[in-house]
C-alpha cells in the first residue's frame, strides 16, 4: 500500500502532525521522547512492559508520557489518536528504509 500511494502522494501527509512536534523537540532537547512513545504504543500503552522493555523506571516513564503528551496535545487514551499514531510509525518507518 505504501508504494502504491507514496507515487501518488507524500506519504508524510497521512502522519499525525503531532509527530513532527514531538521529533523537533527530541532534536532541539536531545531527548528521545519519539522512541520512547513508539515503545510505549507497541507496548500497548503499558508502563511497567515499556520501563522493563527501555530498562528505565515505571516511574520514570509515567514522566515522559506526561511529558510527551503535553509537547503533541494529543489524547493517547483516544483509540483513533493511538491508531494514527502506529500508522504514522509505520509510515515513517518505511519511508526511512527507502
């Protein structure tokens, strides 16, 4: 599906835009929030799997969601804003393999 579109259309057009939010803050902070929410999404938004996964503590990651959802405004409890999520991961996933 993605060759298909990506010769019809940039690919980044169908990213959350908070993503973008969340990587120029990484690079401007040397933070790796962008990561760390991949892993906690992957982990099905479970906090101790995505601590003992980053080998950092539960508490710790209860921080940087915070965190995470303040720099993006989004909703990681909305099911459709953590679909979008994942899709954008996967999107930007096979755009950095090409």
């Amino acid at each position: 599906i993605f060759d298909i579109r990506s010769k019809q259309a940039d690919l980044k057009d169908f990213c959350h835009s908070s993503i973008f939010k969340l990587l120029e803050y990484d690079y401007k902070n040397n933070t790796n929030y962008y990561d760390l929410l991949k892993t906690y999404l992957l982990k099905k938004k479970r906090q101790v799997d995505t601590a003992n996964a980053l080998y950092i503590q539960r508490r710790t990651i209860s921080y940087h969601i915070s965190k995470i959802r303040e720099i993006m405004g989004v909703d990681l409890d909305d099911p459709e804003t953590t679909y979008h999520l994942m899709l954008t991961y996967e999107i930007l996933d096979y755009i950095n393999r090409k």
